[in-house]
C-alpha cells in the first residue's frame, strides 16, 4: 500500500477510512450493516444468489470485514471490506457495454432449466454479489488480489459488466505484472479453461487457440493510472510495454503527488501532463484523464487526450438539477400574490424568517395536490405524514 502523507492527514491517528454509498433506485434504499466474518465462518462451498454459480472455495480463509446489504434477498454483496493482512478492496462500479462489445465478448449469463425442451439450468458467471466474498478472505497482498480475480474470471466468466481499475502503479515493474495476470500468451500469462468464460470451447475463433488469445487481448483494454510520482518519473517506460493499451491520468491524486493538491494550473502539472502526452505519443498508445466539465475536457483534448471521463453520475446529475431550479424559483406574476399569502401563513405560524422562499415550495406543493380544492393556500395543504406544509420550509 502506497503511504502519502497528505492522505494520512484525513484521520488524527493516520489510520485509512473506507467508507461504502450505494445507487439505490428512486424511492428505495437499502440499508447496510457491518460485519467482521471469522475464518470458521466462512463458507467452504459457495453458490449465487442471482446467477446460481456454484464455487468450492480454499480452507484457510483470514478474518476480513465486509459491508453487506441487511436484506438477503439479493446475496452477500459484501462490496467492500479490508483483511487481516490490511488489504482492502471494492466492488461497487458502475458500468455499461454496447451490443457491439457485448457480440463480441458476451457474458456468461444465467439460463433457467426448460421443463418443455427437457435442457437443465445453465448458471450464469460471477459478478458485484460474489467478488468479495471470492476474493478478500484469500489473499494477502493487492497484487494476489489481482491474480485471484483474474483466475476466478477465467473460470467462470462473467454475468454483468466489468471493469477492473489498478490504482498507485508506481513502476514499470509493476505495470509489467499488470500485462501478466490481465492478457493472454504472448503478452501475458492469463490462465485459460475451456471453461464457461470461454463458452464450452464453442466460440468461433476457439477454432484455433491462438486466433482467441489474439481476439481477447485485443478486447481487453488495459490502462494503469498515472497518479503516483512514480508513475511519472516511469511514465515513458510503462507506456512503452507491449499489453499497455495507453495511460489514465488521475489529476487530483497526481497534483497530491506533486506536491500542489489541486492546482492543476502550476507549470509542474502542466509538465506532467505533456510528459504523459509524449509518451504516449511515442508509444502509439491512448492516453485519457478525468475532468470535471465539458469544456476542461475539450482543453484537454486540444492537448491531444484522446479520451475523458467527465465527472462522476451523481455530480452530472446535480447539476442538472441545479439547472432547473431558477426556472422553477421563478413564480408566474399571476401566482405572486397566492404565492406571498401563503409566506405569509407559514411565517405567522412560525415565526419563520426565511417564508420569501415561500414561492418555490408553494410550486412543489401545487405540484403534488393536483385538484384545484387542494391548490387553494385558505389552509395549509396537508402531507403524507400527517403534518403540515410549513416542514417544508427551510430553517
């Protein structure tokens, strides 16, 4: 694990804190608990929820702990935890794949039994509900991690999308052990199975062996991220590997490493980008960065980036949000006085000083009392939990 001392300033003591959120979906939340699982608690044979999959797991399990949902209903999904050995991992992304990507490398998806056609169940692959539990309680180093995960994608393939991100790459070394567990023969030592991830053996270019080492090797884009300032001072020779498909720059962990967190407009960070750029260049390979706007991207695509991500859902999202509130703040003239008389209830009943927002909530609360008895502010509209419409006026 790599120490920074700016991140060791988060906690008075040092000490790391992992933290865990979830994308529940709209109106719904699923709470979470936190569990330290004991080796003799840990399954010896372990079998899906959602794909069905069945694993014999190892017999010397360590203690880790782990972040589950409290309903069962959709497995384990531990998602995040840290072992004994201080090794911590995630499981929790995001992500997407086109119908182009998913024809040439589908996932290994559940198939029910068909009592008519007489064909059993077919499991699916792995997926955010089994990593966890496959992986922590079995390595003790990040690196064996990596391997693990790789051996169990091997065997078993797939349900969902996935991506993997290797954070802190600090040499060429290191990049070097990246192209070994996530590319094939000749570039790396990935094992292979005729197994489900492979499809029984049955994909066309299975025909022969090498046309699929060449076919997934290509498809499996591999990007280390240049974050560390070893990554920099490397920067050139991990570009250069044959199995590096280019480089992600992280600019907010790139700038801590440079001594300046989040000045991005020093010359030293302007130097560390053109490096990247360089090698990348030099290399013929792709070179993508993380920026916060449209327009920080399409600077850095001047720049010659090929790629970028802008900005994580939830931000994007409140923004848009954001957006549209000042059309909504904007009460129509005819509504003005409706619109002040019920501030003025709301700060008589309250003494609330803030009741000029009175305009805004009271579009809400038309909006949610849609008959027009309802939308007639003579007395406070009433809500769902049985209290009045003033809770909802900000202190």
């Amino acid at each position: 694990m790599h120490h920074d001392p700016c991140r060791q300033k988060a906690s008075y003591d040092g000490s790391t804190i992992i933290a865990r959120d979830d994308d529940s979906g709209s109106g719904r939340y699923d709470p979470k608990r936190f569990v330290a699982i004991a080796p003799e608690n840990q399954p010896r044979h372990y079998r899906s929820v959602l794909s069905h999959v069945e694993i014999d797991l190892p017999d010397n399990p360590c203690r880790y702990s782990i972040v589950p949902n409290v309903l069962p209903n959709r497995g384990i999904l531990a998602e995040a935890g840290v072992n004994e050995h201080n090794v911590a991992m995630s499981a929790t992304e995001t992500i997407a794949v086109n119908e182009r990507v998913l024809a040439a490398d589908p996932l290994v998806e559940l198939r029910p039994a068909d009592a008519q056609a007489g064909t059993p169940e077919i499991p699916g692959g792995i997926g955010e509900e089994d990593i966890i539990t496959l992986v922590l309680p079995y390595v003790n180093t990040a690196r064996a991690g990596v391997a693990r995960l790789a051996e169990l994608l091997s065997a078993y393939g797939p349900h969902e999308s996935h991506g993997i991100i290797i954070p802190d790459v600090q040499s060429v070394e290191e990049a070097r052990r990246l192209v070994e567990y996530a590319k094939y023969y000749p570039l790396g030592a990935r094992g292979f199975a005729f197994s489900r991830s492979a499809k029984y053996g049955f994909l066309p270019e299975l025909k022969q062996i090498g046309d699929y080492f060449t076919a997934t090797n290509q498809r499996t884009l591999l990007m280390p991220q240049c974050e560390t300032a070893g990554a920099r001072e490397h920067i050139e020779g991990i570009a250069a590997l044959d199995g590096i498909d280019g480089i992600f720059v992280g600019p907010y962990d790139l700038s801590v490493a440079l001594g300046a967190p989040a000045r991005f407009a020093t010359p030293r960070f302007a130097e560390a980008l053109d490096r990247v750029i360089a090698a990348c260049r030099a290399s013929g390979k792709l070179a993508f960065i993380y920026a916060n706007t449209m327009p920080e991207a399409r600077a850095y695509f001047a720049q010659d980036y090929q790629g970028a991500a802008i900005g994580p859902d939830p931000a994007l999202l409140v923004k848009a949000i954001q957006g549209k509130l000042p059309a909504l703040r904007d009460t129509p003239k005819k509504r003005k006085g409706e619109a002040a008389a019920f501030g003025e209830y709301i700060h008589k009943k309250r003494g609330d000083p803030h009741w000029e927002d009175a305009p805004f909530f009271y579009m809400l609360l038309k909006k949610i009392n849609s008959t027009p008895e309802k939308n007639r502010i003579s007395s406070p509209p009433p809500m769902r939990n049985g209290g009045s419409a003033r809770r909802t006026c900000p202190r």
